[in-house]
C-alpha cells in the first residue's frame, strides 16, 4: 500500500510527531500492527543504517530516526505479540571489563533494536562471566563485546575465552567492535564477526543469526 | 630570509564586539556551569576553594567566580620563549608573532618504499626530527607520531630522546605521568648541563591535555600540568573539543566553551605558580558527524583558529592551536588546498605556536615524510603573505624606470640582480616551475613523487650529532633507551 512511503519518510527524516500520527491513522485504517512494523518501520530502519554505513547521513539524524522508532514501536508494542519484536533474534550487548565507553555500544544496540533484534543491554565494564550468565539467561543468539581501548581489547579474548569455558559457544555468535578493533583481531579471537559501524554491525547481526 | 616570528594580526574574524561578547559568554559558563572532575584531584578542589572558588563536593561542580578568573589570568605572563638547543632556533611568543610546526600524535605513518600506511615506530620520530631539522620553515619539532613499537612505559623517555637526538629545534610532547615528567627533566637537564641552566632556558615544553571538553579537568593530565608550572616548564593547555560532539555546533559557541575551559586552565596555573609560563592552548576543531570521528581541514578549522588567536590575545596570553591538518589519506591534492587554506589562514590571524602543521594527514590518524617536505613549502609560502608588501624609495624604483626607460627590459639592471634573491619567496625546491619538457624528462613527477626524492636527499646526509657520545652513555646508563 502507498502509505508504506510515507511512513518509511517520517521515519527516514526523523520526524517522531509525524511517523507517529501516521502509525496512528494506519492502525485505525485496519492495517495490523506487525505489517507496520515488518512492512515500513524495519525495512525503513535498514535504509538508515545502510546510510548510516556509507556515511552518507549524520549521526544525529540517525539518533532521530532512532528515536522516532522506538516511539512508533511503543504506539505498536500492546499490540503485537510478544515474539514479534523479537523476530530478528536475541542479543546481549556490552562493553567488555575495564572500558568505561559506551557511545559506539549504545549506537550498536539501538539500531539492532530499530531491526527487529531484542537487545538487552548490561551497560560499560561488564565481566566475562555477566557476558555469561547474560547470554545463558536470555536465550540469546547474540553476543556483541565493545571496546575502545587498546588496553581492554584482551579482555576480548577472555570474554570469548568465558563463554567456550561455560559450553555456551556453540550456542552463541560473537561479535566485536570499536575504534581499534579490526577484522583480524576479531578472527584471532575466534569471534564470529566484526563490523565498523552501528549500520553494519545491524545487518551483520541479520546474517549471522540467520 | 627567516620564516618563523613574523608578524601576523592581518586577518581578524572576530570584531572586537564580538570577542568581548565571547569572553563575557566564557566567565558565565564558569560561573554558572563550571568544570567538573573525577576522583584525585583533593589538592586542587582545596586550592580553588581557598581561593575563593565554590566547590560542590556532592555535584563534583567547580564554579569559578568572574573577579577570581579575571584577577588569575591577569598573572599569566604576555611573553614566552620557547629555547632551541641553537641562537637560530629560539622561538619569542608574544604578540601576532607566528611560528608553526609538527604536531599530533599519530599512529600510523605513510611509508615512502609503497605508499600504504603502517604502524609508526620509535625511528621515525626520530628520523622525523632529523627532516625537520634540515626545513628551515618548520620552527619547532613537536613530536608527531607514536612510537608503536615500544612498551607504553618506555614512551616518554624515548620520545624527548628521539626528538633531542634529532633536532636542536624546540621539542614538545606530553608525558603519561608525574614520574615521567620528573624522567624527562632529567634528562633535559643532563643535555643542558644541569637543572639550573635548563630552568634558566628550557629547550622543551608540555603538552597537558587538562580539560577534556565539555568541561571537565582531567585528572592525570592536571596532576602533570601543575607539576610542570611548580618547576618552571612551560606548558600548552591543550583542550580539543569537537564542534558537533564535544561543543556546540556552532562556531561561536564552540569558541565561548574554549576560551571558559582556558580560562580556567590558565587560573589553576596561576594559583598553583604565580607567573608560570603558560600556552592559551585553545584548538577549535570539528566533529565529522558521519563518523563521529575528528575534522581537521574544513575552512572553517583555518577561520576559528585565528578567531581563538584573537580570544587568547584578549587576555595577554601566547597560544598554541592548529592549522594544517587534512582529512587527506595521502599527500594529494585535498592535502595541499586544506593545509594551504588553514595555514594561511592561522598565520594570518596572528597565531603564536600553530602546531600539526607539517607532516598530518587523515584527520590526525596518520603522518608522511613527504608531506613535511610540501607542508615547509606551505608554511613558507604563508609566512611570505605576513611580509606583506615592502615599500620604499629602493623597491619603488622610480630611478630603475627612468634609466631602463621606455621599451627597454629589466633583466640585466643591478636592481633587478640586487632583489632577485629576496623579493620573492624561494622554497626547498619541491614547487615545480619547469617547462613540461623538461619536466617530462625528470619522470613527469608530481608534488607527492619530488617530494620523496627530497626526503631521500635530506635523510641520506650525514647525521648531526647533537647529542654527544659521552653524553649518550651517560644516558644510556641512566634510562633504558630503544633506539
């Protein structure tokens, strides 16, 4: 239906007062709210952080689709089952033990959150065996470490290290990021994947857990 | 003809309306907002609050009365010298005069032999400085990139020690800690042949990163800086905010947040160590909010530069800020209009100490041999705009006109071969002005290709020992040295 672009814009352009009257007037149409979601507000998403990975939109503005989407999403929230904003997959996201930084974290979780994963977040300086019993827990597919020292970059290794040791491995995919992690060091690592950025960390999460 | 000192103070972004509105929008933000902190800093907190500050212990707030900062800043003294290891070398800060140099701290280092970027080493600082020291427009030797393969511990030492080995140019750097900062005094004073002779004139300085923007001091970086201004050393109170990220936006907001968090640099100097020689060390620079990562060569990084210039010159103090910087991989064409227009710029507003000046590339992250050759070109050039246009009876040559008279050609008078050398701007050699024959004949090479050939020149001389054998030893006895 037409107003999938319309509503893909709002979101696109960060508009939140807009996207939501639209959410609004859908829903009242009779549209469902998982099409909504499914159909207009993660597809839209994906535009954004493929934007976002080719850096050709301002953070900012990535911070205000985000944000008009997570309003959208509590308008729709009453009204989906439970597992549809899980549908993408589980995730446990952190910044690993002895790293006190979290805006690249936080930007990684919010656009795995606008693509349909749920995320929960354990925050800066988490240990290896939170990393653990997080992913134990919650069921999750997931786990994303964050680093932005050079200094904390072994604890890495441990927390990969941890989650062999506890046989959740096999169950789990890693995934890195931060400014001095690289490709290579997340396969010395034996982590499953990397990403540079929030963008692309969404949409290799995708594929992973595919 | 002498590149570095000349007089800037010909390009003034700001009225003077609108510095006295910026400073006036700095000593509210200190009063209102204030600075913040994090745990070590008792010392301090005490000094401050004893001084007239108020201090809210449970906030971690640190608000700054107007009378206290403008009464400190006061003490800062309007001149500094920053002393070479040679007479030609020693650079007076004061005033519009402009010097310009290295800078940054980079990590990785476009090698000359295939032109990819790799890890930068303790031997290219070092053979860094011994360039520098060999380009006549590079008026000081900040150390430009890190030593990656040697331990974090044995960073400081071997930093000053590369830079002293290879240059008698002004060295700067900071260091990790108090202890190392006591371990380069040392051995600075073992270079000048004692501690009183290098207090008396210290051939290097710090850099304390003491205020990480929004607002806030640095614990560590707060700590050195402090001990540097209770012996003497002079210190560049370097604060970097991002504009979009770490400041607002705007221009002029971006500078109102500088000039409060130098204000309040320059007043815990001046209360810890009434008259210590201090750097307004504002560098107005911008995030890329595509990447949160940092901006260095937009034209708007050259135009707040001289701006902050004109902030610090209203309250008397020497500064220190950039220009030079590229968001360039490689030293191609972006690299040469983004250096040239900052440069220009950042001289032209008068800019004391203008660091990251030669050698920078890839918004910081990475240096070249060849770009410091083509950036003393740039520096060059833009110190030659400071000279501006002399006129007197002798280069009016009204008589030169009248004897050539007309039809005739000037090129064999005597007042054509008196100027020819000191008219115009003469530089290292890397600006091509061949015909394209001949250039042709030479490899058709450009600007980034000579400019290697001139680095393999330059570096392929003898090296200049200026630090002796017995004073090595002794050095080396004393420190564990990796080069």
């Amino acid at each position: 239906m037409s107003d999938w672009a319309q509503l893909k814009q709002a979101l696109i352009s960060g508009d939140g007062e807009e996207l939501c009257r639209r959410v609004r007037q859908t829903l009242d149409q009779g549209v469902s709210a998982k099409d909504i979601l499914n159909q207009a507000l993660i597809p839209a998403m994906d535009v954004v952080g493929e934007r976002m990975e080719n850096e050709d939109m301002f953070i900012p503005e990535v911070l205000m689709a985000a944000k008009a989407m997570s309003a959208a999403v509590e308008i729709l929230k009453p009204l989906l089952a439970a597992d549809d904003l899980s549908a993408a997959g589980k995730v446990v996201i952190g910044t690993v033990k002895g790293d006190l930084h979290d805006i690249g974290k936080n930007l990684v979780a919010m656009m795995m959150e606008s693509a349909g994963f749920e995320v929960k977040d354990l925050g800066v300086d988490v240990a290896p065996e939170t990393f653990v019993a997080a992913a134990r827990d919650n069921g999750a597919q997931l786990v994303c470490l964050s680093a932005l020292l050079t200094t904390t970059m072994p604890m890495m290794k441990e927390t990969v290290a941890a989650l062999e040791s506890s046989g959740l491995r096999d169950k789990v995919k890693v995934m890195v990021g931060g400014a001095p992690v690289t490709r290579a060091f997340a396969a010395s690592i034996n982590a499953d994947g990397y990403a540079p950025d929030a963008g692309s960390a969404a949409k290799l999460a995708k594929s992973l857990v595919q | 003809m002498k590149s570095k000192g000349r007089r800037g103070g010909i390009y003034r972004p700001l009225t003077q309306d609108q510095v006295e509105t910026i400073h006036d929008a700095a000593l509210t933000i200190l009063e209102r907002v204030g600075f913040t902190y994090e745990s070590g800093l008792d010392d301090l907190l005490e000094m401050l609050e004893g001084s007239g500050a108020r201090v809210d212990r449970e906030k971690a707030r640190i608000a700054f009365p107007r009378s206290l900062v403008e009464a400190q800043t006061a003490k800062a003294p309007n001149r500094v010298i920053l002393y070479g290891r040679s007479e030609d070398s020693h650079l007076d800060l004061q005033d519009d005069l402009v010097h310009l140099g290295t800078g940054g701290a980079a990590i990785k280092i476009v090698d000359p032999e295939n032109g990819t970027a790799r890890p930068s080493t303790l031997k290219d600082v070092y053979d860094l400085a011994r360039l520098v020291d060999k380009l006549d427009n590079i008026h000081f030797y900040l150390r430009p990139c890190i030593p990656t393969d040697i331990p974090e511990a044995a960073y400081d030492v071997n930093v000053f020690y590369a830079c002293f080995k290879g240059t008698r140019k002004h060295v700067m750097a900071g260091v990790n800690n108090e202890k190392s900062f006591h371990d380069v005094l040392e051995l600075a004073a073992l270079l000048a042949d004692g501690m009183d002779a290098l207090k008396a004139r210290p051939f290097f300085s710090i850099i304390t990163s003491f205020a990480i923007s929004p607002l806030k001091f640095c614990t560590q970086s707060t700590r050195i800086m402090r001990e540097a201004n209770r012996h003497g050393i002079p210190v560049a109170l370097s604060c970097a905010p991002m504009a979009g990220s770490t400041s607002p936006i705007t221009m002029a907001g971006t500078l109102a947040q500088i000039h409060a968090e130098q204000l309040a640099g320059i007043t815990v100097c001046q209360l810890t160590q009434p008259g210590a020689p201090v750097l307004y060390g504002g560098i107005p620079g911008m995030a890329n909010l595509k990447t949160m990562g940092y901006l260095g060569g937009a034209v708007e990084c050259g135009m707040m530069n001289a701006a902050i210039h004109q902030m610090a010159a209203h309250v008397g103090v020497p500064n220190y800020n950039s220009a030079g910087l590229s968001d360039a991989k490689i030293p191609d064409a972006q690299a040469g209009w983004e250096k040239a227009l900052t440069i220009v710029l950042a001289a032209m507003g008068g800019s004391n100490y203008v660091h990251h000046a030669a050698g920078m590339l890839e918004s910081m992250l990475a240096v070249a041999y060849e770009q410091f050759v083509i950036d003393d070109e740039i520096i060059g050039m833009s110190c030659k705009v400071l000279e501006g246009i002399p006129v007197d009876a002798d280069r009016l040559a009204l008589e030169v006109i009248e004897s050539v008279g007309p039809g005739g050609n000037f090129m064999t008078s005597p007042h054509t071969m008196a100027h020819l050398h000191d008219e115009y701007f003469e530089g290292n050699g890397i600006t091509d002005r061949k015909s394209r024959p001949k250039w042709e004949k030479d490899g058709a090479a450009d600007a980034w290709a000579r400019a290697r050939r001139l680095v393999e020149r330059l570096l392929s001389g003898e090296e200049t020992p200026y630090i002796s054998e017995s004073l090595d030893r002794q050095i080396r006895e004393r420190f564990e040295i990796l080069l």
